[in-house]
C-alpha cells in the first residue's frame, strides 16, 4: 500500500486534503465563502478580494483560481506562489508546515503516505464526480443554445444593431448567436451575499471546445447575455450587476463568430475545415470580435472568434490551418491585462503563428467603441 505513493506525491496528497489550513497560512486575509476561500492573491499586486479563491470543499477542494489571471493549481502551486520560490523550496516549506521530521521512522512514513493514499483516493472519486456533473451542465448548456430562435428580428438582433453589429451591418446574422424570449437569472453578490434574481429575453451564443485534430467540433457551453429595452426604442443589457454569464464550461474553447468568406466571395469553410494559411482575429467579448467583422468586410479566409474572458484568451486552442493570428486589446489595459495578452501572444507564436497585436487607439475603450465612435461620426458628416 505504501508503494502506491512517492513521497512527492505523499506531500501533494497531503496538501490537498486540507486546503483551507494551506489558504489560511498562504493567502489569509480571507474570508471564507461557502465552499470557498476568498481572498487577495499572495502572489501579485491584487487590491479586492473576488477574483482569487481556493476551493476548500466540494469536488474541486484542494485547487485555487485566479479568474483575472486564468491562473490555477493545486495546494503546493499556492505555497510555491505566495513564496514566489521554485519547486524544491515549496516542497520543502511544505514539509515544514505539515510537520514532517527530517529523519521518520519506517512506521511514521507508512502511515503517513497510508493517510495520503486515502486522501488521493477521495479526490480521486470527487473528480469523477465532478466530470459527471460537468457532463450534465454541458447537455444543459447545450440544450439552451439549441432551443434558442434564429436572430434575425429578435431583440438580440436589435441590441447586436444598436451597436453597428447587427446582421445589416455584417451582411448576414451569426449563425453562433441565437435569441430565448425569456430566461431566468440568478446572480448572488459575492461581497454583500444579496441575491438578484428575475427573468429576461437573452441572446445565447454557442461555445465550442478546443480544437482536436482527431475529433469533430465538440459544444461544451453557451455564453448568456440578458437584454432589456433601453428606454429609446432599442434594446441594451438588462439591469443586473452581471448581465453576461457562461451555462458550462468554456476553459480553451470559443465563440466562432464569423467564418469569413470564400476566395469568390461566397460562404467560407467552416473554421475546423479552414485552408492552410488562414488567419484569425481573436476577442474578449463579442461585440468586439463582430466589430472587427464589419471593419474587415469582405476579406477571404478571415475568421473571428471570442475567447469570452482575459483569462481564457492564453488557454484558446486553434486549428494550426489558422497560421496568422491578430489579438484584439483593449485601449491602455492595466499591468495585468497586458500581461495576460502578451503570454497568449507568445503561446499563439510558439505554435508557428504569426502573431500581432491589435491596440485600439481610435477613442474609447474597446473596438466596438471605435466602430461606434466611427458611425456617429459618419452620420455627423452625411447630415452636413
């Protein structure tokens, strides 16, 4: 029983099985929420608690998250971070704090990697659990989007046109974005722990996962905006303090926005079916992916695609056809933000992409900013 084990493992296991002691010591300052510890994260500048936590119970217990970063590991991944240390000094601190002697008897380290086989096992079992579940929230999320309206004519498609991204404006409607008359919300503050709830029309749009060479395009989420009537006869975001949520999952894939068009101006292949040499823009958002659709206009071979948060735009997974990749940035991000873009820049160019950067400085903080800024301006200038 003992072999099943190294002791490297051992201490890992250990670890794990006690996260909200390593959270407390490694990230204090915290507070506990639900199955969550929440608190700044001990290994960068970080000034409000909500973006870091550790999961203390449940089927993921003994793994932390950065949701700014897109950062995550395990309980010796906390310890190496809060130190700012490599691997050996954290295993060494972590001996420490799990109070192993320099010099165990052959009896105290059979019960010790004993306990930490036990432990490996109950995660283990917690993480098959945890796959089940997230297969079930995939069929689900994938259910949503299905049973969603085409969106041509729909208050999405109104909302998508207030902001110079409607159908007209690309020329055809994103077949990836659909519309759901009415959709329940639910959204719990993280600070206050009040809740919001209600019901809105949505635009639902599609997610698939990461490309595989050897498996068709699989959905693994639909990305949820809440829409409501802006009080000037068009429709905006519906008045919750998170009108975008994500039903599933979402780590690696995207939203495939826009395929582009063919070589003869007719419809383009599918992304998965792309020619070699293609290239890719690639957003946040997808208000900023359509803008960059429109600006395009009728380029061949041009897909866009939404990465849905900072984070996941270094852990997107693309088709190698894709070999020139153009990331869309935000106007003047913070520290933070440049650097998350700058490692997916540098992963995208380690696969033999070439990579640029596009920095919005057309006013505004975003694309969709500009394009709109562009539009007002356009009309200034007709009704002169």
């Amino acid at each position: 029983m003992t072999r099943g084990l190294s002791d490297f493992q051992a201490i890992v296991a250990q670890l794990n099985a006690q996260p909200e002691a390593v959270a407390r010591r490694y990230a204090p300052n915290g507070r506990r929420d639900g199955p969550t510890w929440r608190a700044l994260n001990p290994g960068r500048v970080d000034r409000h608690i909500g973006s870091f936590w550790v999961n203390v119970t449940g089927p993921h217990a003994g793994r932390w998250h950065d949701r700014a970063t897109g950062e995550g590991g395990d309980m010796l991944d906390l310890i190496q971070l809060a130190l700012g240390c490599d691997r050996a000094a954290a295993v060494q601190e972590a001996r420490a704090f799990l109070g192993i002697a320099d010099q165990e008897t052959p009896e105290q380290r059979r019960l010790r990697h004993e306990a930490a086989l036990r432990a490996q096992r109950a995660a283990e079992e917690a993480k098959a659990q945890a796959e089940r579940e997230a297969l079930q929230k995939r069929g689900r999320a994938r259910a949503l989007w299905l049973g969603g309206k085409p969106l041509e004519g729909t208050p999405a498609a109104a909302y998508l046109a207030g902001r110079c991204v409607g159908p007209a404006d690309l020329g055809r409607a994103p077949g990836a974005l659909r519309f759901v008359p009415r959709l329940r919300y639910y959204h719990e503050d993280e600070e206050t722990g009040e809740i919001f709830e209600g019901a809105w029309p949505a635009m639902v749009a599609q997610i698939h996962g990461p490309w595989q060479a050897d498996a068709p395009p699989e959905a693994i989420g639909t990305h949820i905006t809440w829409l409501a009537p802006d009080g000037r006869g068009g429709w905006g975001k519906a008045p919750v303090p998170a009108p975008k949520k994500i039903h599933g999952q979402h780590k690696g894939g995207f939203i495939r926005l826009w395929s582009g068009w063919g070589p003869r101006s007719g419809k383009n292949r599918p992304l998965a079916q792309a020619r070699d040499g293609a290239r890719v823009f690639i957003s946040e958002g997808i208000e900023d992916g359509l803008s960059a659709a429109v600006m395009l206009g009728r380029e061949p071979d041009t897909y866009v695609v939404a990465a849905l948060n900072l984070g996941n735009m270094e852990a997107i997974v693309l088709p190698p056809a894709l070999t020139e990749a153009t990331i869309i940035a935000d106007q003047d991000p913070g520290e933070k933000q440049r650097a998350v873009i700058d490692r997916a820049a540098a992963r995208l160019a380690a696969e033999g992409r070439r990579v640029r950067v596009w920095r919005n400085h057309h006013g505004g903080k975003d694309l969709n900013d500009a394009l709109r800024q562009a539009r007002a301006q356009e009309r200034e200038e007709g009704a002169a």
